[in-house]
C-alpha cells in the first residue's frame, strides 16, 4: 500500500473512532446524570476495530483494507443509534460485532489459502437447498415468516448463509459464459426461490431473484434473458398480490399509507413522520423520538438514523454504502478467474440489492419488505453472515492481487 | 444542557462524515485516473513481415510520429496513419485520414472496422498481421525445436 494511501485510511480509521467517543460523550450525559456505560462501548469497539486493522493489514499486505473501513464505520454509526434506542441490544450488537470481525478475519484468511473447490455446481446447490429447507422443517415461525432456526435464545436465518452459497453455486455454473443445461439451471434457480416463498420469506425470495438476474446477465451478457427476467418479476410481483395477504397489505401500505394511519400504514407513516422530522441536519442525537417507529432497531433503524443525522447525514450514510459496493464491484472487475469473479459480483449484488430494497421501503420509494440494512440493523445472523461475506471478498481480491507468491 | 449540547455537536458529526467521505472519494479518483493511465494489454499483437512484434494495448496509434504508439518509419506512412482501440471485447481499426489509406485485407476502409484474427493490415508499404498474443507464443517454441 502507497504511503499516502494508507494516511488516508489511518485517517479514516480516527474518523470514526472520533464519532463513536463524541456520541458515547454525548450519550453519557443523556439523562441528565453522567453514566460511563456508553464511553465503555465505544472502548471496546475502537479497540476491536484497531486490533481488526492494524493485524489484518500486517498478516495479509494485499488485502483491500477499505472494505473493512467502510463497515465498521456503518456499524459506528449503527452502535451509537441503537445504544441511543436500547442500551440492552447495543451492548449485544457490541459483541456480534467483536465476533464478525473474528470471522472476517478468518475467512479473508480461508479463502486466501482455499485452492478454488473443486465440488461443482450441484454441491452448492444442494448447500443452498439444505439451508433453505431446514427452517421449514425445524424452523420457527418469526414477523411473518417461518425461515428461522432456534438454538436456545439465540435466533438464526440460514438464508443469510444461503445468500453465500447461492451466489457460488450461480459463479460455478456460469464460469463459461454460458448456459449449458438451461432446464436444469433454471429449475434449480426456481427451486430454491420456491422454498423462500414456500416460508413466506418474500423479500428473501425477491432478493435471491434479482441477485441470479444480474449474475446471470453479468455472465452471459444476453439481454433477451434480462427482460424476460424482468417481464416474469412483474408477473411474479401480480401473482403476490393475488395469493399472498401479507403482499397486498404491504403494496397497499405503499401506495397510499395515509388510508388506514393506525393500521396497516402505521409503520411506513411513522417512518415518513421520523424522515420529516429530521430536516437537513437532523434533530441532533437522541432529541428525536425512534419509540414512536415499530421494529426500529432492525428494518427502521434508517429512518431513526435519518430523524436525528438529518438528510445529509442520511444521504452520506448512502454514499458509504455506495462506496462499498464500489469496492467490490472494483475487486470483481480486477479478476482474471472467471470463477472467483462472479462469485465476488454475487456478493456484492446481494448487498446492493439488500440495501437498495430495504432503504428504498423505508422512505416509500418501493413497498416494505423486512429485509436488515447490512452492518446497521440490529440482529446477530445479519451482522456476522456480512462480516463472513466481505472476509470472502476480501479473500479473493488478496488471491488476485498476491497470486501464487504467498498463496 | 443535553439538548444544547446535541444541537451544536450535529454539525460536527456532520462535517465528520462528510470528512470521512471525502477521504474515501479522494482513494476512489486517485484509483479511476491510476486505471486510466495504465494502458491494459489486450493479447493481441500486430506481426510486421520481418517477424516483429507489436502488443497492441487498448488504444493504439500508429503512423511514423515519435508519439505513435507504434512507430513505423516508412515514407508511405502518415505521421499518424491509423488508429485501432477496444470497444467492448473487440479490436477495432479506424483510418486516420492518411494520405496513402490504410487496406483491411485488401480493402481500403473507410469506416472503423472489426478486427478478426490472421486479417492483413496494409499501411503504405507495409504488411502486419493481426493474431492473438498466444499463437505466436506457440510458434516460437516449434521455432525452438
């Protein structure tokens, strides 16, 4: 890394740092007596975040170290405004965190040394395939959806994981720039959207249909496929709104929320209230009110994030997102082997979708579906399952650049 | 006091983020413009009559000028005599308008045209032949032998 590069990123590095102790010196003094809790917090995760840095930039010299930058500057950012709604979920979130940067580091690590697997196609599919049916049939039923495992108190979605090994599946049969058996590629492709609709996980579903579009349009550059694609999404979103409930509620609620305020629009009202609220600047941290939003600290958490950060402090959330995307379709762009290629496109695919989809519900601009905002919201499954795909990404791109030399 | 604090420390954390942005956007310039600048091989490479190599990267002139890509000393040439460039996966070769015209197998061009493996080029004089970098790598080991 250049000297002048790196500056930069150390630079960055205090940013962060920065608005963490600023926000826990804030909070500290929040009911009016000073409680040392958050500054505790905000220790621990600038310890972590150096530790994470510093050790990863020294043991492997190629990796991209913006990606990790980026996402723990999200997470700040995520910290401060869950510590700011729930003290209790922040102090868990703090520990997901430290445990996705352990495992960030590890399969950066694996996926360095992992010599491209050789299982084919249909192992990732059946990966992708056990995961997705397991919570039907051990699952237990959460918001609407039965697509969750239980261990004990702790809740995990397998289709975070799913999202991983699906992308790989899609990079291993496209590594040829063509489709060989379509009728199977398709039916496997259709199978497992199936069984995401099959436990009313239709964002879920929504996701890994857009996602297999774009690699599959990445791949074999064929526009004829794209728009029927595009053309069976529509037809798909109409088939929704007649079988599922839960769909036209939602739809509704999009198209005109002030008809049934207290109701079926609440959610996305008390969104757009939390939006208007916030003006340019915000309302400043913690004078808004977040407890008027339902599910806050998951799906709504932008629009928390949006009351008291203001418009520009929403709008360069954004760009942060932009720019992670950025990185990673950078990586994949850099990369020779086919293979590793599409896979670090299908990573970065679903993130860009997940965010598109999830910022775009909570300020109206596309219906709501309960999707998590990567690295911000709060949930265990999420943060790490985003930490282990960008230690992925991070891995092939150190494969690229350090080749066989240190492999 | 909490509130007066809040409201003054909002625009710090403001003008935080867009610091922190900032610095990111410098990286990402600093990388497009690094990108830009650093010609890619496209593994293709023109073979002059005697045997000489010439790796054709993304954008290419060629003409008798000391800064054409690919120098040619020949009295027919033009001192910027033609042009080939990338467009999607393809190598294209375009005329720019030299006295003597450039030959496409042959044909004089007079529009930007596809290059396809073993095609002649005719400039002036001189004959190349267009072929993909590895062929040529596999000739010259038979040479070897």
């Amino acid at each position: 890394m250049e000297p002048r590069t790196e500056a930069i990123y150390n630079k960055n590095i205090a940013i962060t740092a920065l608005v963490g102790i600023l926000a826990a010196l804030l909070l500290a003094f929040r009911e009016g007596v000073f409680s040392p809790v958050p500054i505790y917090g905000s220790l621990i995760f600038i310890v972590i975040m150096f530790v994470g840095h510093f050790l990863t930039n020294h043991l492997f010299p190629k990796q991209d170290p913006a990606l990790f930058i980026l996402c723990c500057f999200i997470c700040q950012l995520g910290l401060v405004m869950l510590y700011r709604i729930d003290p209790e979920s922040a102090a868990k979130q703090l520990i997901w965190f430290g445990i996705g940067c352990l495992l960030y580091f590890i399969s950066s690590f694996v996926c360095r040394t992992w010599i491209e697997i050789k299982v084919g196609p249909f192992i990732f599919f059946l990966v992708t395939f056990v995961l997705l049916a397991s919570p039907l049939i051990f699952g237990v039923e959460r918001y609407g959806s039965k697509s969750w495992i239980s261990f004990g108190n702790f809740l995990f979605q397998p289709s975070e994981l799913a999202k991983i090994t699906f992308s790989l599946f899609l990079a291993d049969t496209l590594k040829e720039h063509k489709i060989e058996d379509s009728i199977k590629f398709f039916g496997q492709i259709f199978v497992v959207l199936g069984l995401l609709a099959f436990a009313r996980d239709l964002g879920g579903a929504m996701l890994f249909y857009f996602a297999a579009l774009i690699i599959i349009f990445a791949a074999t550059s064929r526009l004829d496929l794209t728009v029927l694609g595009l053309i069976g999404a529509v037809v798909a979103g109409l088939l929704g709104y007649q079988f599922f409930g839960h769909v036209r509620v939602r739809t509704k609620a999009w198209l005109n929320p002030w008809e049934d305020v207290p109701g079926k629009g609440y959610q996305i009202v008390q969104s757009l209230f939390a939006i208007a609220e916030g003006g340019f600047f915000g309302t400043g941290l913690g004078l808004g009110r977040p407890d008027y939003i339902p599910a806050v600290t998951t799906d709504f958490i932008f629009s928390a994030f949006f009351e008291e950060f203001g418009f520009l402090g929403a709008s360069a959330l954004i760009v942060v997102y932009f720019l992670l995307i950025y990185r990673g379709i950078k990586i994949s762009l850099t990369i020779e082997n086919s293979f590793l290629c599409l896979s670090a496109l299908g990573i970065t695919v679903f993130f860009g979708i997940q965010i598109f989809t999830i910022i775009g519900g909570v300020i109206k601009l596309i219906p709501m579906t309960g999707v998590t905002l990567p690295f911000m919201s709060y949930g265990g499954s999420s943060m790490v399952m985003s930490f282990i795909s960008l230690g992925i990404l991070n891995g092939i791109i150190m494969r690229a650049l350090g080749g066989e030399a240190d492999g | 006091m909490f509130e007066l604090l809040s409201r003054t420390l909002r625009y710090v954390f403001i003008v935080l983020i867009y610091y922190f942005l900032y610095n990111f956007l410098k990286i990402m310039i600093a990388d497009l413009r690094g990108e830009k600048s650093q010609p890619k091989e496209t593994g293709f490479i023109l073979l002059d009559e005697n045997g000489n190599k010439y790796t054709l990267f993304d954008i290419n002139t060629l003409g008798r000028a000391e800064d054409a890509d690919i120098i040619i000393d020949d009295p027919f040439i033009s001192s910027k005599h033609a042009l080939i460039f990338k467009r999607g996966s393809k190598l294209l070769i375009q005329d720019l308008h030299s006295t003597n015209g450039t030959f496409l197998n042959n044909k004089k061009i007079t529009r930007p045209l596809r290059l396809k493996e073993n095609d002649e080029i005719t400039l002036g004089t001189k004959k190349f032949k267009f072929l993909r970098g590895e062929t040529v790598g596999a000739e010259d080991r038979s040479y070897l032998q």
